[in-house]
C-alpha cells in the first residue's frame, strides 16, 4: 500500500457533493500540488483527510492505517499535520510559547528546547521569539503556522494556500523551505492558487474541480489539459507562464 491513499472519497452537503469521489496516493517524499477553481472543493478534501470534516463515504489511509473519520488529534498521531489558510496562532502567546505548546506526534530525540530552536531558526522565526503572535505581520504568521505544523514531527505535511497574502519576496523565501523540507525527505501535499510559484516547486500536480478529480500529471502535462483549461477559463488565477 501508498504511504498515503484515498479511496472514493466523498463528502455531501444536502444535494451538494462538494468532494466527489476522490481518489489518489503520494509515495514517501513526492512533493504533490493540488490546483482548482474557487470552490472546487481543495480545502474540503483536506478537511476530510486531517478530520476536521467526517466524509460521507471514502477511505482516508496513512502508512496503510485506516484513519477514515478520526479525530484530528489522533490523526497527528499517525504522522498527518495539516495547515490552515488563516494562521489560527495563540495570539497573546509569544512565538516560542506558540511552538513550545504543540506537542510531537512521537518522540523526535534531543532536547525540547533544542528543537524548538531549530524549528524556528529554519522557518526564520528565531529572532522574534519573544514577540507576541498577535503582533506578527502576515508573512511571519505564515512561517509560525508552519513551525506549529513541524513541532508535531510529522510524516506527512498538508499546506493549505500557505502563500496568501505574501508579497513576492516572503513567497520565494518561504518557497525556499519548502524545497529544503522537501529535500530532507518530507513530503508534502500543497494547495496553492498562485499556480506560476507552485508550478515551479512541485513534480506533480492534481486537478479538482467541482469535487471531482479532472486531472494527475507532471506540471507541464497540467496546464496543457483541456478539462482543466476549461476549468479556469475567465479565472485570472491561470494567467501565467509556465517555464518548462
């Protein structure tokens, strides 16, 4: 069995069926973007996988463990962390105390303290330990997120549009630890709406579009796909240039 896999997973809202379906797997260390329409259904499916959502039906599977339904927290357990599109720190909690609170999906070795530093330090958040989360721009509660997300020691990384609202230079300094993390052996499972940024990063890229998977290729078969072009016709999100 995958490292990860959903089977036909499906999630209903009365006559809506907002996932449809879905089915696919990630090896241990693939880079995977997922790309789609406004309202395709992305972050539902990652609320489904992550447990935040029950399915309606469909198999969610890590490390060949059924996980289907779970509670998110035993999710992490199993390796799983996900992100969410907005930052959802502990405002009046410093940075470090942030980080310091989330406790690791098993034992990762070392010293706490030590670890803690080293989390901060790659996604650039060391110097500003002590400051307050509620007090942090955009892009830094954006790197915190991430940090929240590595202090579970996890397998398996969701990012949910990690790149909104950044400017250009945080999105290619962030884009800069992802690759690394990447390189390191995480593997990663991306949903980005700045397609020209995730194009570049990723091996893979699936499709989804209202709830159902349309296209799975490498980036330059993506955007070439007639079902997915037809997809984002009139949305200016697909507006770029792809360099092969």
């Amino acid at each position: 069995m995958s490292f990860f896999m959903v089977e036909k997973l499906t999630k209903i809202y009365g006559k809506v069926k907002a996932v449809n379906e879905v089915s696919f797997s990630v090896e241990q260390g693939q880079f995977v973007g997922i790309i789609g329409p406004n309202g395709a259904g992305k972050t539902t499916l990652f609320h489904l996988i992550s447990g935040v959502q029950r399915p309606s039906s469909g198999s969610v599977f890590v490390k060949g463990k059924d996980v289907t339904g779970k509670e998110p927290h035993l999710i992490v357990r199993e390796g799983l962390t996900r992100t969410f599109q907005v930052p959802r720190p502990f405002q009046e909690l410093t940075v470090y105390d942030n980080v310091d609170i989330v406790r690791p999906s098993k034992d990762s070795g070392g010293n706490r303290s030590e670890r803690i530093e080293r989390i901060l330090q790659e996604v650039g958040l060391w110097g500003s330990k002590q400051q307050l989360a509620g007090n942090l721009p955009q892009g830094d509660l954006r790197r915190l997120e991430m940090a929240r997300a590595l202090a579970t020691n996890p397998d398996l990384l969701l990012l949910d549009e990690p790149f909104a609202g950044l400017n250009s230079a945080e999105i290619e300094s962030l884009s800069k630890l992802l690759l690394q993390m990447h390189k390191e052996g995480m593997t990663i499972i991306i949903i980005e709406h700045k397609l020209k940024e995730l194009m570049k990063m990723v091996k893979r890229v699936i499709a989804i579009n209202f709830g159902e998977l349309i296209a799975d290729d490498i980036p330059q078969n993506v955007v070439k796909n007639e079902r997915v072009l037809k997809a984002y016709l009139g949305d200016r999100s697909w507006n770029f240039a792809y360099n092969q």
